[in-house]
C-alpha cells in the first residue's frame, strides 16, 4: 500500500512536470520573438531538472542529481549566453 | 522498488505531498508561460517553477534520503542554492535586452529612456 501510493505519486508528478515541459516546448515553436524563445529554453531546462529529481527519488541513483545540477549550470551559462547576444549581438565582446 | 518500500508511512506522505505541490505549481507557471499575453507578464510565470518547484521538490527528495539513509543529499542543497542565486539573474538580463530591442524599434508600449539633465555650467557663471 505504501510503495504503491509513492510510486503512483511520483508517477503523476512526473506526468505533471512532462506537460510542463510541453508548455515551454509549445512558447518556444510559437514565440512571436527571439526573447520569447529563450523565455521558454529557461523554463523547457527547468522544468527537465526538475524531471531528473524525481528520477533519482525513484531510483535512488546518484547519476541522476549530478545530472540536475549539470543541466542547472549549463542552462543558467546559456541563457545568459543568449541574453548578451540578445542586446550586443555577439557573445564575447 | 527496493528502497521505496522502506520508507515508513510517516515519511511517505510528506514526499508524497511536497512532490504532487511541487509539480503542480511549475505546470502552473508553465501554463501562465502560454497564457499570459505580454513578453514582459510572461517573464514572471517560470519563476513559479524555478523558486517553489525546485525547493519543494528537492525538499520532498532530501526527505525521503535522509530517512532512507542511502545517499548524501548534498546535492539538492547545491541545485536549491544555484537556482535561486542564478534566476534573477538571468531573468533581469533578459528583461533589459528584451526592453533594448522594443527600444530599438520604436514600440509605444515601453517606457522611454529617461535623459539625465545636465548641469548648465554656463547659467551657473562659474
């Protein structure tokens, strides 16, 4: 009864977190601007770390939280990326 | 399911609830991304994902590890801190390139520059 209600639970929270990423997946093909689009990258990384947590809370492996923090650095490092790139038009100046 | 099934009854809720809580506010701000009508609404709605899903998320996953006592939970401590120390600043960033490029091209819809008055020296008869 037990392992069944957490498994069930963590099952639709992945569900939930899977259509969230369909959100931001829709915000990027639709986005009438580039800003737009990398509004939804932003969310679209988020949303997939948070996805990879609730892989290691069912399998308990510890690949998947380094995963969730490399996809946190990398996501913060590109979107800033395109952010500069947004305003100067070139990424290192 | 090895170690799901050590969990005891006590511990179970709480993850439970932290992680259905947790997923449903980010599809909530993921939904605000899609709804909202403006760039610059629309900037507010993933911060939903990235300040409340992620604490409550991490927290439902430390819980668990630190009652199951198999895994170091590190981790969610570092993911916690860098995502709340790294959103506004990728967030303020993009709002200042978004607020150049309406700028640029003219839009009424955003505020114009503010010129800073110079001081007339001359006036002053310095």
């Amino acid at each position: 009864m037990n392992e069944l209600f957490i498994i069930w639970s963590i099952l639709a929270s992945q569900i939930l977190l899977g259509l969230a990423m369909g959100c931001a997946l829709f915000r990027i093909v639709r986005g009438p601007r580039a800003q737009d689009r990398i509004l939804g990258l932003d969310a679209l990384y988020i949303n997939a770390m948070l996805l990879l947590l609730t892989f290691g809370i069912r399998t308990a492996n510890s690949i998947y939280f380094e995963t969730a923090l490399i996809i946190a650095v990398l996501g913060f490092v590109s979107s800033i990326a395109f952010a500069k790139f947004l305003m100067r038009g070139e990424v290192i100046e | 399911m090895s170690h799901l099934t050590d969990l005891p009854i006590w511990a179970a809720i709480p993850v439970c609830l932290l992680l259905l809580t947790g997923s449903t506010i980010s599809l909530i701000g993921s939904i605000g991304l899609i709804r909202l009508k403006t760039f610059y609404g629309r900037l507010h709605a993933p911060t939903l994902s990235s300040s409340a899903g992620t604490i409550l998320i991490c927290l439902a996953s430390m819980i668990a590890f630190a009652v199951l006592q198999n895994r170091w939970i590190f981790h969610e401590v570092l993911i916690v801190l860098f995502v709340i120390l790294t959103t506004p600043v990728t967030l303020m960033l993009l709002g200042q390139s978004a607020l150049y490029r309406d700028r640029i091209e003219g839009s009424v819809d955003v505020p114009r520059k503010t010129t800073r008055e110079e001081p007339n020296l001359s006036a002053l008869d310095i």
